[in-house]
C-alpha cells in the first residue's frame, strides 16, 4: 500500500479494531458511529487490498486475517511511539494546567498514602488538576495504562507487572489490633490467646483465609474469621462496635490509634513493601512526573 493514502485517523481505528475485534465496541472508543466504522474499514480493507477482518464462525465478532495478525504488532507500536513523539515538554505548570490523573489504589492504601497525596494536589495544584482514585484491578493492567486508562497503580511491588515502571514507596508490616477496654486487658495476645479471639478481616470475596492464616497454619494453629468486611476501613468500624480482634498493616492502624490498643503480634508476618506503577510512555511527562512525585513525598513523610 501507499503510505501516503493512508490517514492517521484510519491507522488509529485499524487499530482499535484489531484489539476490540467488534466493530460496535471499537465505534465506540472512538466516539464515532457504526456505519461511519464500517466506512472506515472499507476504506482500509482497499488501501491493505486485503479483508483485514471477516464475520467469526462463532457468530459473534470478529476474526483478524493472517495479513491483519502480522499487522498489529508493529502498527500498535508505531501509534505508540509517534503520541511520544509530539507529547509536549514544556514545563508543568499545576496552577495553569488542565489534567485528569485516575490512580488505583485501595482503601489501604488510600488512608496510608493517597489522602496525603490528595491534600498535598489540592494546595498545589489549580482547578484544572483533578484527581480519581479507583478500585485497582491488576488483571490487564499493563493494558489499561497503556491505553491510558489508568495513569498510575499504588500496591504491593509484587503485583506490579515487570513491563510497568515503578518504584518502591514504603515497607510496612503487620500488627494486632482491638478496641480501647477491650475485655482481654491490654497485655499482647500469646498465641493460644490469639486464636481463641473473634477476628474481622478484610475479603473481597467473603472468603476466611489470608496470608495471616497461612503464617498460623505453619505453627500448626488456626484462628477463627467470625467477620469478613470488603474494605480495610470498615474494620476499624467493626472494632470500635464489637469485642472483635484485627491484623492488619501497621501504617493503616496507626490512623486509628486514638480509638484502639496496637499491640505486637505473637507469632512472625513477612513485611511488605508498596510501590507505584506506570507505562513507559509516561516515564517523561512533566506532569506525571509530578504526581509520582507527590505519593514519594507523602511515602517518605509517612516512614
């Protein structure tokens, strides 16, 4: 084909096309209609004198040709490499600037670091600096920031993909946790105590087990789970209500301190440590490079 003939915006629904794989959903992406789509793959499918993408026998979708399957990789890459290109370098402005940053983070780490981050944007940053912080789903994460639909992913360094850049914020580590005038005393658990107690624990998905239950199956004991809450924040909830008993990282309990006894645990957790991940395309954005360096702050003020 003539590369002359072929338009940006054509190469950019190609695109789209090729990872959506449906003409419906890839129309929307890109904010156009489906009949203009179409227009555009007819268009495509002339200029590549090939079909590019034909009905799937599974009757849903679309099926990319053997010429379209050698194609992606490299257009992919390309598109990627030209928005690098002329994405500007001037100075980041925060006052001036008009930008939307969406961070994944949980709840945990929202009340440990992100808070001080949202406070420290709101002193420096003008009314066109807005903030979303999102559930962090690590499945395709890779995918989604390069994408940009996710700027920046706070969480353990271990779920961090090796493609992402990152870099480590924190360690923290494990403590035990009741409320003040908790029946038990004030002493710290032994053991036998510890799993004689009613604990809350944090689960997503209603499950009794975690990594503290794995550490205990090791010293041949077990805990009983009697509560399980979707986010760490309503723990502190639970504990203020109830004689129940919590272990979770320290840095979080820390915010709860006034209303609870933060005791030592009678038996070894591994520490953790929590970093921050991007894509490589943002390695050199000004503004992006602001941001991180506003969760370094509030990580190195919190240690």
């Amino acid at each position: 084909m003539d590369i002359r003939r072929a338009d940006l915006p054509l190469l950019i629904s190609l695109d789209v096309l090729l990872e959506e794989l449906n003409v419906t959903r890839a129309a929307r992406r890109l904010n156009v209609s489906q009949p203009a789509l179409s227009a555009q793959l007819g268009r495509l499918r002339e200029l590549f004198k090939d079909p590019l993408l034909v009905p799937s026998e599974a009757g849903r979708g679309m099926t990319p040709t053997p010429r379209a399957l050698e194609l992606q990789p490299a257009l992919h890459q390309a598109l990627l490499d030209l928005q690098s290109a002329v994405v500007s370098r001037v100075e980041f402005n925060p006052q001036e600037a008009q930008r939307h940053f969406t961070i994944a983070l949980n709840d945990n780490i929202f009340t440990t670091i992100g808070l001080a981050v949202a406070r420290d944007v709101l002193g420096l940053g003008g009314p066109g600096i807005r903030l979303s912080f999102v559930a962090p789903v690590e499945e395709n994460l890779t995918y989604r920031m390069e994408r940009g639909e996710i700027d920046l992913y706070v969480g353990l360094s271990t779920k961090i993909p090796d493609a992402l850049k990152s870099r480590r914020l924190l360690t923290d580590g494990f403590c035990f946790a009741q409320r003040k005038a908790h029946p038990r005393g004030e002493k710290a658990p032994t053991l036998e105590d510890y799993c004689q107690l009613s604990h809350v624990m944090v689960s997503q998905g209603g499950g009794f087990h975690s990594a503290v239950d794995d550490a205990l199956a090791r010293h041949g004991k077990a805990r009983r789970v009697a509560i399980t809450v979707p986010n760490y924040n309503q723990v502190a909830l639970v504990l203020a209500d109830t004689d129940c008993v919590a272990t979770l990282p320290s840095k979080l309990l820390q915010r709860y301190a006034s209303g609870l006894d933060l005791l030592p645990l009678p038996f070894a957790m591994q520490p953790f440590d929590l970093a921050m991940g991007w894509h490589a395309r943002a390695q050199h954005d000004p503004a992006h490079q602001w941001l991180r360096e506003r969760f370094v702050r509030a990580a190195t003020h919190r240690v």
